[in-house]
C-alpha cells in the first residue's frame, strides 16, 4: 500500500514539473521567456537590402499543431533609432500580413519601459499574436501561433507576457 501510494504520488510530481513552463535563456539572447517545453534553437542568415543578418529563433510546437516561438535579429550598429521604431514595427507588420483581419496595440516592455507593438493577424482558422521591441541594434519578436482559441487563451498571453529582455 505505501509502495503504491508513494508510487501515485511520485507520478503526480512528476506530471506537475513537466507540465511547468521552465525560464529559457539562451546565452547570448539577453532575454527570457517561458516555453512550456524545450525549444529548439536554430541561426540563419538572410540577404536584406542592409546586407546579410543572422535571424536567431526558438520554436516549440505542441501536439496540437500550436506553436511558440521568440527570435533576434541584430541590425548594423546605427540602423535602429529610436525615432523610427514605429516604422520599423510597421515593417515586421507588414511582412506578415499578407492576407488577414489584423489589430494592434502599442505596449511598452521590461523595466527599460521600451516602446514595442502586440499585433494580432486573423487568417481564419489560423491566427498569429506576436509582440516586437527593439533595443540598441536588436529586434526582438516573440509568437504564439495556432487557432483562435490557444492564441487567445492563458498559456499563450502567459507565454507572451513572460518575456523579459536582460542583460
């Protein structure tokens, strides 16, 4: 009987720690979130019309075909001003777009009180719900994607919102 009991009760932890989002904090990323499990991590470089940018991501997808994700992307020293953050976000914006009934909002991050955009794009059964900020010479975007009801739902806004920028 204790054998048993002690067994239910192990399996109940374990079950708890892995259902706990755990603080993901790659080394060079100056930044947390938590994801609901282990990312992966990937670099790419990608041709802009500033030349070539390494764009870092890490994504985890659920079983449900859901999907988290945060990335950088650092620009040359100079191309990121303040003043023109808001065209920069409508750049991001934009290149999502595509199609879509899209909504934003203007948020300010982290304890440097950093201007940054939610934008939310409807495509129907699929929706994208991600927030940009920049700062220095590094953009930030972190995303839920998935169907209405996990992109609006609590473990997505909780995703969202455990974004934190470092040092």
């Amino acid at each position: 009987m204790r054998t048993a009991l002690a067994t239910i009760t192990w399996m109940f932890v374990a079950a708890v720690a892995l259902a706990q989002p755990s603080t993901f904090a790659p080394k060079k990323g100056q930044f947390t979130v938590r994801f609901p499990g282990a990312p992966k991590e990937n670099t790419q470089s990608t041709q802009t019309a500033l030349g070539e940018l390494d764009v870092y991501t890490a994504t985890m997808a659920t079983t449900q075909g859901n999907v988290y994700l945060v990335s950088y992307t650092d620009f040359p020293p100079g191309t990121i001003k303040p003043e023109g953050v808001s065209t920069l976000y409508d750049g991001v914006r934009d290149g999502l777009k595509k199609d879509g009934k899209m909504t934003e909002k203007d948020l300010t991050l982290g304890k440097e009180k950093l201007p940054g955009r939610e934008i939310l794009i409807d495509k129907g059964k699929q929706q994208l719900r991600f927030r940009v900020v920049a700062r220095g010479n590094r953009l930030y975007q972190v995303a839920v994607v998935g169907d209405d009801e996990f992109v609006n739902g609590k473990d997505a806004t909780a995703f969202l919102e455990s974004f934190e920028l470092s040092k």
